[in-house]
C-alpha cells in the first residue's frame, strides 16, 4: 500500500523501506545503543511498527523523518524497560564508576582531587576528536556508565533533546537529571583521559 499527501508530495512506500532506510537507520540506533543485535533490532521493530501504523501516517513529514521517528520511540522505550531492571538511577554497586564524591576533595569543598583534575588535552584537540579511533574509545567509554544514564546522556547530548523533555521521557526530577548527566561527564572524562590521551 502506497500513501501519499498530494501538496507535499510525502509517499509511504514500505517495499522499499530495507533498501532505502535499514543502513541509515541502523548507524542510528547503533549510536544510541552500541550494540550490534540490539540496533538490528531496533530497526526491525521500527520496520514493523511502521508497518502497522501506515493508516496514523499524515504525511507531514518524509518517509524517512517519520520513520527515525519511530526508531527514537523505540530507543527511549528500550532505555526505560532497562531502567526498571536495575537499582535506582542514583545508586550505583560499588563494581561500577566511581562514585561523584571520588573526584572531589571532601575537605575543599568543590575542589578537585589531584589525581582526578582535568587533564591538559593538548592543542590538537579539536583534530583529534575527529577521528574514528576517538569515537571508538568514546563509544567504550559510554558504554560504562549505567545502561539507563547512557539513554539519558545520549538523548540529551546527541539528540540535543531539552533537558524537560528528557526528564518526562523517562520520568525524572529536573535535580536527578541533571545529578546523572554530571556524574556521567565526570566518569566518561575520567575514562577518555585513562584510555585516549594515553594512545
């Protein structure tokens, strides 16, 4: 079946979907979930989704556009079922990150520990975090920090999504948000330092 809004010229044609879309949808979701199997499935569920949605297609926005739309659905509400799997969002086992207080001085409050102030990135920076060897160690690194934290930092950062957005996405206070997103910089940068700068 075909759909198609007359005055945009938006056409719905789902026979061709794996051949046009699948690549770009799956660089998406692998993005966003840094896992192989779990992107493939993403972009089957959103496959299938779309399938069996064609008669809610409007045609106000591309194939494609409604299509990645499907597929952020679909990555938010994988990040959410994970949520409920683990700990509270807040509470981190001991086998994980280190905690917030770990980089901060306990007797100068707001100063940092030595051994865990910001490293001089060098004056190639920019050049450097160009490459793909960067966005490998990156990815690692992500991949890190709790499994629903990266849905947040992600949904935040990548999508550049406005933080109330993000916290009704996945049912946040505006001060766990934004406890999550620092914690998550701090051990993401601790990580980049230990295994990029090192290379």
């Amino acid at each position: 079946m075909t759909l198609q809004n007359k005055e945009l010229n938006y056409v719905l044609d789902p026979k061709n979907w794996v051949d046009n879309y699948s690549d770009y949808l799956y660089n998406y979701a692998y993005y966003r979930v840094n896992n192989q199997a779990l992107a493939e499935d993403l972009v089957q569920d959103t496959f299938l989704a779309g399938i069996n949605a064609q008669s809610t297609y409007k045609a106000l926005a591309s194939e494609k556009t409604w299509l990645v739309s499907i597929l952020k659905n679909k990555i938010i509400d994988h990040y959410k079922k994970a949520s409920t799997r683990n700990e509270s969002p807040l509470q981190i086992s001991s086998d994980e990150a280190p905690s917030y207080d770990y980089f901060f001085d306990k007797q100068k409050m707001g100063h940092w520990q030595k051994e865990t102030s910001p490293k001089d990135w060098g004056t190639n920076t920019e050049a450097q975090i160009e490459t793909k060897e960067f966005y490998g160690v990156l990815e690692k690194c992500m991949s890190k920090i709790p499994e629903k934290w990266q849905g947040i930092f992600k949904m935040s950062l990548l999508d550049e999504k406005d933080s109330a957005l993000v916290c009704k996405e996945f049912s946040l206070s505006s001060s766990n948000f934004w406890v999550i997103m620092h914690r998550a910089k701090l051990q993401i940068r601790e990580c980049l330092e230990k295994n990029w700068l090192k290379l």
